[in-house]
C-alpha cells in the first residue's frame, strides 16, 4: 500500500456544502467524510503535530505557531527543527512496522532534523551581510537542485506577504508529482496552504473566498487524481477552518498601560523587551500565551483579562491541563478569544515610534502572528513604487527594508484558533474510495488514519 495525505488548509465541513468545491465534495461521497474537533489552539504547527504524533501539546509540547522561550527569554515563531516535537511521529512507527518504507514530508511544518526519509521545507539562505535570498531546503541534499531544475525557483511570494496566492501551493503539487514520479514514496505528506489567504483577508463568505474554493478545488482533484493513477491511495485532511471576524485584541497595549511592560529605545524605535516585562502576550490568531513574570500580578493579570471584550476564556494552570496545553512552553495564562475576535500583537502607542519590523513581512522577529502582512499599507500612494525602489536598492548591494505592510489590522476578516461551536466550522478527514470513518474524532485520532494499513 502507497498512500498521500493532502494537507488541504483551511478547508471545512460547510465547503463540502457549498457547491463550490464539486471535486472533493465528489471525494468525500466516494470515500467517508469525518468532522474532526480541531487541535487547540487550531493552529498550523499544533495541528500538524497532533495529526503526526497523535498526542495533544502537553505531551508533543507544541502550544502553537511560536511561544516564549523561558530559557532563552525570547519569543519563538515558526522554528523549523523537528526535534521541537517531543513525541514519535508517524514516521518512526511506519519505519518500525515496515523497514524500508519511505516516507516523504512536502511542506508540512518541523521538516528539517527529520527522520522522514525525504523532506523539503521552505528555507531562506540568510547572508552574512544582512541579506536573504529566498530558497528551499530538503533531505536529501539532492531534492533541492533537482525540483528547482524541474519545476524553477519556489515562488516564495506567493508563500506568504501580500501576494500569497494559489502559484506556492500549485508548485507544490507539482513537487509532490515530481516525489511520486521519481522516488515512489510509501507516505507522501502534502501541505496544500492556498485557503488559508483570502479567507484571512476577506472572510469566508467574500466572492475572493469563494474563488479560491474553486480554485483548490481544481488543484486538489487534478493532484488527487494523478495520485491515485499511479496507485497511490489518497486521504485528505485540513488542519482548521476559518470563521469571520471584526475585532483585534491588543493584549499587550493594555498591559503597556497598566506599567507592566518594559519598553527600550533601539534607534528611534521601541522594542519589546520581553526579558525585563513583569507581563506580555505572545499572539497567535484566536489564542494567545500570556506570560506573567511577577507572580505577585498573577491575580491582577486575571481579572484584567476577564474584563477585557473579546476575551471569551482565561485558561490557568489546571484548566490548561484539562484543554491538553499545559507544557513548560505554555503561558502562565492561555486566553481564548471569542467568536468575532482575534490577538494583535501590538504593543507601541505612536505608529512613528513602531520598530522597522511591524512594515516588513518578517515571521520571525514579530513578538506575534501578524496576518496583516497579507496586506498593503492602503496609505502607500504607489506600492508599487516603494517595492521597485526595495528592489533597486537591493540590487545595488545597499541594504533596504520592504515597509509595505500596515501598522493597523482593521482589514482582517478571517481568523482561527479557537474550537468552533459549529461543527460546520471543523476541518475535515476524507477518506480514500470506500473507506470508513466516524462522523466526528479528535484532532489526535487523525494519527490513525494515516498510519493505518502501514
């Protein structure tokens, strides 16, 4: 038995519903549908990690997109070694039923330092003067230049920042043609993320959404279809979907008003310093990891959430051992927001004082998840403009910053991370033709299923 899963992001059970996805609709009669209580948070890199462990983040210790590090005292987003996952995956027990099988991980997150036997993940090459060019990274080291050869550069724009589109997630169906053409894997994991833009940016309800629906649905059956030609199995899954929302929460505004937090001065700018701050949040969608280093604030930093609008649950110690978050990595609070409301991370009052990184697309220094950077300043007069002139100036050897991205989040009509009432609003498992599956399982219960038959 050969068999790929579809990561098919963002995709739910009122897609199937819709009229507009006929393909995977077609899919699930053929095969069996299951609505699956999403991870919590319903984030990336948490639902990724219960669908291949099988655990829940107490155990897997990946309580979201990124954390606070209280070691090194920094903020954590989007690492990339798959050692942070402190659980086998489904590789080690495929490896240890079948010896010799080869399993293929494409794109899905925590892909290097892997033991999956073939990997490709995107990678910057980060230069010592300050520069980044934007590349790929794989095991084996042969991958890289032999799906480059064949398919061209990644098109990394359209990973993320304000062009992200459909163009990321066709390369990587047609990588994932490449891998089965060429190395026949036994498990083939395929990370599809063209849903999650638009609905992020429009709602799911905004004619874009609509289209990118269809357009998924298109690439998705083609990839599907070629799969199963070359008898491969084929099962979907999606990590979350994304509901409509109207309202960011700055946490960390109402702590900076409160004196909690420690500011400093870098060139102009204020950064957060997260290392002298009696309280800050860590971000990420719906849910965000409050750190309270004063434990003398610890009922204070409490009632001061609960009053906050927008703030449906504050999760301590003992309720986050009862959700399955509680983990070293965790905050001292886990805050849920309610069901038309996410997290900023925004933390400067004067937009002239905000540091160079809040205008760049830049996953990494944010001490947050920032889902305007799938935006433009609508206050630029000629975008356009500022970008060739980035480019011009990069091109000369001068260093240059890309600040096209808003400083307000007002635009964002879409958001994820909370366990929606409506199980409408739950990803989804898909079977392969003629499989069975319940009408509902948990995020862990995914594990299963891929591993299988294996």
């Amino acid at each position: 038995m050969r068999r790929a899963v579809l990561n098919v992001v963002g995709l739910s059970a009122r897609d199937l519903q819709s009229g507009l996805m006929p393909r995977l609709a077609a899919r699930a009669q053929r095969g069996a549908v299951s609505r699956v209580k999403p991870a919590f948070p319903a984030v990336t890199c948490t639902a990724q990690s219960d669908y291949l462990t099988g655990v829940r983040p107490s155990t897997h210790g990946i309580v979201g997109n990124g954390w606070y590090d209280r070691v090194l005292s920094e903020v954590q987003f989007w690492k990339q070694s798959n050692r942070l996952v402190q659980a086998p995956k489904v590789w080690d027990v495929i490896h240890e039923r079948r010896p010799g099988a080869k399993v293929a991980n494409l794109f899905w997150w925590y892909n290097m330092g892997t033991q999956a036997d073939l990997a490709v993940t995107p990678r910057p090459i980060y230069q010592a003067n300050g520069g980044k060019v934007f590349d790929i990274a794989s095991y084996p080291q042969r991958l890289r230049p032999a799906l480059k050869q064949a398919l061209g550069d990644f098109p990394f724009h359209a990973f993320w920042g304000p062009r992200a589109g459909l163009a990321a997630s066709q390369w990587i169906a047609d990588a994932a043609r490449w891998v089965e053409t060429h190395e026949k894997p036994d498990l083939n994991l395929v990370y599809l993320p063209h849903l999650d833009y638009d609905l992020q940016r429009f709602g799911p309800e905004h004619p874009r959404s609509q289209q990118a629906r269809r357009e998924v649905d298109v690439l998705v059956g083609d990839l599907a279809d070629f799969l199963e030609s070359q008898g491969v199995e084929v099962m979907m899954v999606s990590e979350y979907a994304i509901t409509s929302v109207d309202r960011d929460i700055a946490l960390n505004r109402l702590f900076r008003a409160k004196g909690w937090l420690e500011i400093k001065d870098e060139l102009g700018t204020e950064i957060l310093d997260v290392m002298a701050s009696r309280v800050f949040a860590v971000a990420d969608h719906q849910v965000a990891h409050v750190v309270v280093q004063d434990p003398a604030l610890l009922g204070e930093v409490r009632a001061l959430l609960e009053a906050t609008p927008g703030v449906e649950h504050v999760l301590d110690a003992a309720q986050q051992e009862a959700w399955g978050i509680r983990h070293v990595r965790s905050g001292d609070f886990v805050v849920i927001a309610d069901n038309h409301s996410w997290f900023s991370y925004y933390y400067w009052i004067d937009d002239a004082k905000a540091p160079d990184f809040a205008r760049c697309v830049d996953i990494h220094r944010k001490p947050g998840y920032d889902p305007a950077e799938l935006f433009v300043d609508p206050k630029l007069s000629f975008p356009m403009a500022t970008v060739a002139w980035f480019l011009l100036k990069k091109k000369l050897g001068f260093k240059a910053l890309m600040e096209i991205i808003p400083l307000q989040a007002d635009q964002v009509r879409g958001s994820h991370g909370r366990l929606p009432e409506d199980s409408l609003d739950w990803p989804i498992c898909i079977s392969p033709p003629g499989g069975k599956l319940p009408y509902e399982m948990v995020s862990t219960e995914v594990f299963g299923q891929i591993v299988a038959g294996y």
